[in-house]
C-alpha cells in the first residue's frame, strides 16, 4: 500500500466515524451553510460537532499550513480528502471568503504577522469577510474604484461607498480596495486593505435580490481610520493582490453547484414528470437537454480537476481561472433552467409549504448572479481574448 | 392576408397601450405584491377595461360583446406582457370566453357571456392537473351519477381560480389518460360541495390557484358541450389560449429588450457606453433579430387562429415555442447585461424574468410545442 493508499483508508474511516448523518445530506439553503465568525450561531448540533471535530483535525482549511490551524495537506492529500468527502456527501464543515478569497492573497503577499494573526481566525471559523471590491460606478471595470484612503501619520482615512458587498451585515471584518493615489494611472494608485466591520464610519444597507433574499449591501465608510500595517502587500500595489485573490474567487464560483451530490438530473426530472414503460423520462426533448447537460457537467468537473494539477505541476495559465469561471457558472444556470423545467408547475410556487418557500425558483433566480459576481462572463471572456489568446486590441 | 395590423387593430392597440401604461405599470404589479393584496389585481381597473370594451371582445355581439378574433385579444395581451399588469384577461375574456362561445349551448351562452362583456362574471379555466401541461393525460374523473356527474380529482396552475365566480374544468368522462376520447368539459360553481380552492402565491406575483374536487356534483346542463368528446373544443380553446399567452411573451420580450438596449446607452464602464462593446452589441442585435422572428410567428398563428382555427395547430405550436425561448432569451440576457444591477428586487427587470417563466410553463413549454410539431408532421 503506498502512503497515499494509507491515507485514503485512514481517511475515510475517520470521516466515517466522525461525519453526522445529517451533515452527509446536500445543502439546500443557507442554514444548511455555517459561516462561523463572531455572532454565529450553529443552526444544529450536527452542525456544531461536524465543524470542530474538523477545525480539530484542521481540515477546515485542509491544505494551509498547520500553523495556521490548517491540515498540511499535500495537494495529492487534499484531493484525496475531497474525494472521499464527495463520496459519502458530505458538507463542507465550514465556507467563508477567509478561505476562498482571502486566505490564498494573505499567504502570498501578507506579511507573518498578517498570517499569524488573521489564519486562525480563518481556520477556526471566528472571524467572518466579507469582500469590499465594487462600487456603483467600478464593477465590470474595477480599477476604476474612487473609494479614497487618505495619509494620516500610520492611518488611512476611508471614505466612500461600495455596492453589491455580500454579507457585509453579517461579517466581521472587510477586505478592501480603495485609492491611496489619485494622481497615478487608475491601475497604480490602488491597495489592498483589512478592516474590522464594527470600526467608526462603517455602515452597511441590505439590498434586496431578485430572489427574494437579501445577503448583499451597500457598504459605506465615512471617515474610516485603519492603521497603515493592514495593508497587504505594497502601497498603491494592491491590484496585483487583487487580481490574485480574484483567481481564487473565480476557481471557486466555477465550482458552484452542487456536481456530484445528490440524484442524477435525468432522475429529478423523472420524479415529477414520470418515465415511459422503459424507464426513459417521459418528455423526449427536455431528456435530450439533460444528457447534453451532463454530457458538459462530466467534462468540466473534469477540466476542473486538471485545471488543479496542471497548477501544481506549474503548468497552468494564470487566466485560466476566468475560462473555467465562465463555462461553470454558465452550466449552473442551464441546470437550474432545467430544474424550472422539469419542476414545471410545481416549481413556480413561491412561498408555500409544499415548495418549501419557493426553494426550486429562488434558488434559479439567485443563478442568474452567477455569471455577474466575481466578474461577469464577458469580463470572463474578454480576459481569456486577451491573456490567454493574445488577440490583438483585446 | 398581410402579416400587419390593419388600421382597426393598430388604434385597438394604441388604446390598449395608453390604458395599460398609465394605469397598470410595472409599479402595479410591485404595488399587489407587496400588500399582499387579496385578489392580486385591481377590480377597477377590471371594471375599466370592461367599459373600453377589452372584457367582451372575443364574445359575439349578440352576447354584448364586440365578436372580435385571436389577432385582437392578441394585440391586448402583448400591452399586458409589456407592463405585466395582473387581470383576469387571459382567464376570462380569453378562455373562458372561447369556450362559452365556442361550446355552449343558447342557455349557457346568454347566461354567462353578457357577464363576461359587462365584466361583471370572472372566469376560470381548469385543465393541468401534474407538473407540467398535459391536456390529454387529464384524469380528473367525471362519473355519472343521476342526469349528471360526480367531479373528484384536483387542478393545479388554475389562472384566476381563487376569484372566478365560473369554473370551465376540464375531465376525463371515460378512456384513460393519454386518451382523446373521453374528455367532458364541465362548467362548475366554485362554491358548490366539494370543491376546495386553495390561492397559490406565484414566483410572478400573479394569480393561480390549485383546486380540488371531492364528489362535485353538475347537472347534466353544467356539460359544456359533447359528453366523452371534448378534445375538439378543448384544443382550439387552448390554442386560442396559447396564441394569447404567446402574444404576452412578445410584448414581454420587447419591453425588457427595450429597457435593456436604454441601459446600454446609459451604463459607462472603461470609460465608453457598454453599448459601445461589440460583444453586446452583436447580442443586442440578435436578440432583436429573435423578437422579429417571433413577432411574426405569432402574428401567423392569431391569424391562422381567426381564418381556420382547425387547421392552426401547427402554426400555435410554432408561435408558443418560439415565444418561450425568446422570451427567457430575452429576460436572460437583460439580467446579465444589467449586471449587479439586474439581480435586485428594487429593478424591475426580475419581475419580467418571473412572469417569462410562468408564461413558458402556461398551456405547454417550448419543449412541449416542439414535440406537437413534430407529432403532426408525422415523426
Ligand atoms: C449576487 C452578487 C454578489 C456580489 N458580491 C460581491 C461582493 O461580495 N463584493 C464585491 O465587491 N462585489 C460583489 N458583486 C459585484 C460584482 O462583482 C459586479 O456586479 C460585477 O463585477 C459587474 O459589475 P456591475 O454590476 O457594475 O456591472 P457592469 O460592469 O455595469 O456591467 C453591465 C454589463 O456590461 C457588460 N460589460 C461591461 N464591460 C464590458 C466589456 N468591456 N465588454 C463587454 N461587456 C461588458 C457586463 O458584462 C454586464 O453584462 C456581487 C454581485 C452579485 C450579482
């Protein structure tokens, strides 16, 4: 047996006699999902003793370093973790934007008392981000941000409103771009910065989404003092912390959609809509739009997963990210128009028991932010035109 | 006949869209929504449209109404797809009115569609019963018992049930579901014995109701037309149905591309218009190309509807699945190109993608129209 045999069967024990059987059930709604930070509350005890049994064996965060409260984890490892959880279903014990987004920027440009002081906090599941990037007039073009960070001795004075900031009444603390040079070409004048939420000058407005929920805000900040040693990496340098931090973001959007967990889509479709005496699903063309749509699931998860180890074996196109943010957010909402679909008239109820509240149409409504957050699809392709391609004028 | 409006359906329209835009913006809509109002439409500005005439106009002039066609109630319904103005339109005037009209005998007839006319008489027609439309599989059973029958079963996607003072239900009178034969349709008092109406709120903030029927006892003068052999009727009255609804997804379809292409010329990004960017651009363009297309489709299958409504079939089928997947072609891409813009309730652009939804899945899907078409030229 080789060690990475080892592992997995180690692996999978430990999950199996450690993972409740209620965390092993698909996610249906944000309950479903713990966030941790300061004012959490756990929605089960399931919930509570998945989540520290796994911060114990820091397998919130499998593949930072233990220092950190992460797992150590060799990326060969951490696959292998992610299988074995993929195959009994189980949830991620905990999801934040420390992991996703800020994580990976903090151990690449923070310094070691950056890492030190906020990975923990990460890993642990005690402090809760949010993301401060757009504004109402910089989204698709972000270095155009006018958010202003003003010198004052070892401060920055924050002034100005971002938009579209999810969760921002729920975090704890903000990564943020603002404009510490407004002389310098947009692209040069901007940093990358940390600030806690409850600081004087920060308030946050729901926004209320097509969907009916409301998890983004108008964040505003009216005279923010933030010391100077939050910044990460160099003044007027933080578009490249940026720009990194994005490639993270978009990794993980693209995997959005729950891909192997839970029953084929063929078979959803057939539980409401019926199948034919040779058990095929009873509506010929919506069964032709549902292979052809797992057709295209199978090979990204796939592309996904060689995406992940032509990086480690440093092979990978920076860029890439953006190709793959593109197909996998525009295949998660061909899914959810397929479960309109095959949930037909049961699925356009709205608030009824029956419908859950409106689980199925809520959550295909809130799809179609997929291909906005994190940079829109034609962002998405543009920069595919431009970095990967090399086409002219793009 | 050419594929224009004539004079008459122009100034029926004009009419139409300065009612409707004036009084029942997409505001309206939002207003119902949001109070939660009871009936989830305005019963003055039904009244309103009864005075203009709108509630009688597929009903014959002897009845009180106007006697007009498909391409008219069309014209109406394409006004209300643009502002999204909830009304009993589709239910009453256009349904319940072709089915009246189309089934019943003089004593059905001079009972209920003067009512429809004077707009007094809200109606509702009942016919999906599963997830999704299937007119042949109706399994609501009608038994005979005495001169008439017993109604068990339920109906789901009941446009209108939870106000309608008049149900046209359609059920299964012998035969199996998947059977042609064997279809009655029956016109039922919602408040008789027996029949359960329970007001479904809707992703569209429109109105629908799911309905059940536990031994409903009807006459045999509730028989709306011939025992066991309804699908005849029943299809040209949901082809009148289809073409109507078809006709609101392309009033739809354009007023969320109109809005869309404004936003294109008011939204700056890298310092241009986004209009400015060939990538929207080209999508503009197509997506206008679409809505023509579909345009006429629709226009063919009212006029079809008018000329030889026995033959249309094919031309509905046509018009229907066309303006389902132009219609969520279109609210798709005004989403996206509003950016975070259009994921916000306080836009109203997702009111248009949730109505786009509910009018694909009303009388048939695309895929549902496809197959039709595909069935009737014999593969
Ligand atoms: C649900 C949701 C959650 C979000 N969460 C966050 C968050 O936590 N933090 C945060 O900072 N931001 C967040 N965002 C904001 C998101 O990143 C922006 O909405 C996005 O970058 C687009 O910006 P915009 O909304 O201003 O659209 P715009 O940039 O105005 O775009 C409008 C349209 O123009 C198109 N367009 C723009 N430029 C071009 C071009 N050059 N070529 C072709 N087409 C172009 C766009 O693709 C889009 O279709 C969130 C957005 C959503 C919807």
């Amino acid at each position: 047996m080789t060690d990475l045999d080892q592992f997995r069967s180690e692996t999978r024990a430990w999950l199996e006699a450690n993972c409740p059987p209620e965390m092993r059930k698909p996610v249906v709604n944000d309950d479903d999902v713990f966030w941790g930070g300061r004012n959490t509350r756990f929605a089960s005890e399931a919930q509570k003793v998945w989540f520290e049994r796994m911060r114990d064996k820091g397998w919130t965060v499998p593949d930072w370093p233990t220092q950190y409260g992460g797992g150590g984890l060799d990326p060969a490892q951490a696959k292998v973790l992610r299988e074995e959880m993929a195959a009994i279903s189980a949830r991620p014990p905990l999801s934040s934007f420390g992991i996703w987004m800020l994580g990976p920027a903090l151990l690449k440009y923070g310094t070691e008392a950056q890492k030190a002081e906020h990975l923990p906090k990460i890993t642990a599941g005690l402090i809760r981000w949010c993301q401060g990037y757009s504004e109402p007039n910089a989204g698709s073009d972000l270095a155009s941000l006018q958010t202003r960070a003003e010198s004052d001795g070892d401060d920055f004075i924050i002034t100005g409103q971002k938009i579209w900031t999810s969760y921002a009444n729920y975090a704890d603390w903000i990564f943020c771009l603002v404009r510490t040079d407004a002389a310098a070409k947009k692209h040069d004048g901007i940093s990358f910065i940390l600030f806690d939420m409850t600081s004087k000058g920060v308030s946050t407005k729901p926004i209320l989404l097509i969907s009916g929920k409301s998890p983004f805000c108008e964040t505003f900040f009216d005279g923010v003092r933030v010391p100077k040693s939050h910044v990460v990496g160099t003044v007027n340098r933080g578009w490249d912390v940026a720009k990194y931090l994005l490639q993270h973001e978009r990794a993980m959007i693209s995997g959005l959609g729950d891909r192997s967990a839970g029953r084929p889509l063929g078979q959803i479709a057939a539980d409401s809509i019926g199948a034919d005496d040779q058990g095929r699903l009873d509506d010929a063309m919506l069964r032709s739009q549902i292979a052809a749509f797992e057709v295209d699931e199978a090979a990204l998860a796939s592309a996904a997963e060689r995406a992940v180890d032509l990086a480690k074996a440093g092979q990978g196109h920076p860029a890439f990210s953006s190709a793959m943010k593109y197909y996998g957010t525009e295949l998660n909402k061909r899914r959810h128009e397929i479960l309109m679909s095959a949930g037909g008239i049961d699925a356009l109820e709205w608030e009824s028991d029956r419908s859950r509240g409106g689980l199925r149409p809520r959550a295909w409504l809130r799809t179609k932010a997929n291909s906005i957050e994190g940079g829109t699809s034609e962002v998405m392709l543009g920069i595919v035109a431009k970095r990967i391609l090399d086409l002219p004028g793009a | 006949m050419p594929l224009v409006l004539t004079e008459e359906q122009s100034m029926l329209r004009d009419s139409a869209r300065g009612f409707i835009t004036d009084k029942a913006p997409v505001s309206h809509l939002r207003q119902l929504r949001d109070s939660g109002d009871a009936d989830g439409f305005s019963r003055e500005l039904w009244k309103a449209f009864a005075d203009m005439g709108f509630t009688g106009l597929l009903v014959p002039e002897q009845f009180g109404g106007s006697g007009l066609g498909c391409v008219e109630a069309g014209v109406v319904m394409e006004e209300i797809g643009r502002t999204l103005m909830p009304s009993p339109f589709l239910s009453t005037a256009v349904l319940a009115a072709s089915a009246l009209s189309r089934g019943g005998n003089e004593a059905q007839k001079s009972a209920h569609l003067p009512r429809i006319a004077d707009g007094s008489m809200l109606a509702a027609f009942a016919i999906d019963e599963g997830t999704k439309h299937r007119p042949l599989h109706t399994s609501l059973q009608a038994t005979r018992a005495g001169n008439g029958f017993k109604l068990n079963g339920a109906k789901a996607l009941v446009t209108d049930g939870h106000v309608a003072d008049l149900l046209v239900v359609v059920a299964r009178s012998a035969g199996s579901a998947g059977d042609r034969k064997g279809l009655t349709l029956f016109l039922v008092d919602p408040k008789a014995k027996g029949v359960a109406i329970e007001r479904t709120v809707m992703v569209d903030a429109h109105n629908a109701a799911r309905i059940a029927f536990d031994n409903v006892e009807v006459t045999a003068d509730g028989v709306l037309g011939e025992v066991d052999d309804g699908a005849g009727l029943l299809d040209n009255i949901l082809n009148i149905g289809r073409g109507a609804v078809a006709s609101e997804m392309v009033g739809l379809s354009e007023e969320v591309f109109g809005r869309t292409v404004s936003y294109l010329k008011e939204r700056k990004q890298f310092g241009k218009l986004i209009g400015e960017f060939q990538a929207l651009q080209h999508r503009a363009a197509q997506l206008y190309i679409d809505i023509e297309i579909t345009r006429a489709a629709v226009l063919k299958a009212l006029q079809a509807l008018d000329a030889d409504i026995d033959n249309a079939g094919t031309a509905v089928a046509v018009a229907k699945a066309r303006a389902g997947t132009t219609a969520t072609l279109a609210v798709q891409e005004g989403v996206q190109m509003h950016g975070g813009m259009g994921m916000t309730d306080q836009f109203d652009i997702g009111f248009f993608m949730k109505r786009a939804r509910v009018c694909q899945e009303l009388l048939g899907d695309s895929n549902f129209h496809a197959g039709q078409l595909a069935r009737a030229k014999g593969y």
